[in-house]
C-alpha cells in the first residue's frame, strides 16, 4: 500500500505547486483615489462662480485596457443636504398664487458632475440609477410618501429643472481628462450662489462599461470676511440678527421719507 499512497501524494503535490503559479499571477483589483488641493474654499460676496480642479489615480489598472481607452471616470461634487419645497403656481381670478407644494428631505443642495464621455457612451441606465448617479438618477424623497406618484414624479422634475436653471446642478462632459494610464484631473463647476457647507468629491471608476469602485473626499466651502461675520451672527444669533434687520428697514425707510419728502 505504500507505493499508491506515495504516488497519490506526489500527484496532489504537483496540483498544489501547479496551481501557485495561478494564483500569483491573478491581476490586481483595479481602484480609484483622489485627492484635493485644499479642504476648504472660501468665497466673498463678489464671488461669481469658479472651476475646481480634482487630482486622482487609478490604481493597478490593465496597460491595456487604459491603452484602449476602456476605462472612464466620473466625478460629482455633492452639496450638503436639505429639505426643498416645492411649489405650483396657478392662476386664480387674475392672480397667480401658489395652490400645491412638496416637501423633498435630504436634497443636495448643488450637484456638479465631470466625465470622461457623454453618460450614455459610458454605462447602461440601470447603472446610474443603481448608483444614484447624476442629476436626473438622485432620489428626492418626498415629506409625504402618501401623494400619488405622478404629483411625486411632477414636482420631482419641477426640482430638478429649477436647481438646472439656476447653475447648482450641472455636467461637464469632458470635464475628466487622462494625463497618463493612471493620473487624471477633473474639473466641476462651483456655481456663484454655491451653497456654504461640507461638499462630498466622489470618484466613479468604469472598466468597459462595468462599474468598479468608488473613492470620496471632503470639501468645506465658507464665506470669508465681512460676509462671514454676518452669516455667522444671523445663526448663532437668528432673533436678534431678525430684530436688528427689522429696525434697519425701519430707519432706512424713514431717512428715505425725509429725504425725498416734498414740502
């Protein structure tokens, strides 16, 4: 029985040393990173808008594939989160009023998207929406679930086409740009009434159509000078910031009287 038992074990040793090789050879999982020159921007009154320029690198990617051209990126800039109101105007005796409104939670309040290619070259539909990426893919959830889903569907559109029009949702096709196999710039816009906060920096890595991974980084964007010092009284201090603004209306529109009043 000896000389089975041997000859078994040195077949099962050569499958193990055979199959070593394999193993070692198995590509790496490509990923993503990216990084930002600073962690904060600060913006005054006369800000009318920038480009903010996001750094990033593949990493462990296919020579080939990125020879190829088969790898695509996608970078959004996300606002902080808030709750948006919605509302329809209709008119009544004349008189335009607003009649309907919905409340959506949790709403970014910017969202600017960079690309390597137009979204449809680059993945099927069903991947953004699994993603929750891009602009018309973002879930707006709605205060209350209960109103009937075109009402739903209706005012969700209403969002987007308003946030479109005043320049916080946007998209750059091109606006991610390869420098070498591995390093890449991104380029978003920051619109001239982008909102004071915490902005998220995400990174979509696609290899051929496939989603791979995903990298984030911070961002505070804040006012500065003597804007700052204003939004930081109205805050902390929202009553008496209320009453002073009051009281300054007042003055303003008596010294106005005296001043144009005719004798």
């Amino acid at each position: 029985m000896t000389g089975p038992n041997a000859f078994a074990t040195a077949i099962l040793l050569s499958l193990l040393v055979a199959a070593l090789p394999a193993k070692a050879q198995t590509p790496l999982t490509e990923g993503i990173q990216i990084g930002l020159s600073t962690d904060n921007v600060s913006i005054t009154a006369g800000f009318s808008g920038a480009d903010l320029t996001i750094f990033g690198s593949l990493e462990n990617p296919d020579p080939l594939v990125a020879r190829q051209g088969r790898y695509d990126v996608i970078v959004v800039l996300e606002g902080p989160p808030k709750p948006v109101v919605v509302r329809r105007k209709d008119r009544v005796l004349g008189v335009w009023i607003n009649l309907e409104s919905e409340t959506f939670e949790n709403v970014p309040v910017s969202y600017s998207v960079a690309t390597t290619r137009p979204l449809q070259d680059i993945t099927e539909p069903n991947s953004y929406k699994q993603l929750s990426l891009g602009a018309s893919n973002l879930y707006m959830q709605p205060a209350d679930a209960g109103d009937s889903p075109a009402t739903i569907q209706e005012f969700t559109a209403a969002l987007r086409e308003r946030k479109a029009a005043a320049g916080l949702y946007s998209e750059n096709v091109g606006g991610v740009q390869f420098l070498s196999q591995n390093l890449f710039r991104a380029t978003v816009r920051l619109a001239p009434n982008v909102p004071v906060g915490t902005h998220k920096a995400r990174a979509f890595l696609f290899k051929s159509g496939l989603f791979i991974k995903e990298s984030s980084a911070q961002l505070e964007i804040r006012k500065s000078g003597f804007e700052q010092s204003i939004f930081r009284v109205a805050h902390d201090y929202a009553f008496l910031y209320g009453v002073f603004a009051i009281s300054l209306a007042m003055l303003t529109g008596w010294l106005g009287r005296l001043v144009f009043r005719r004798d």
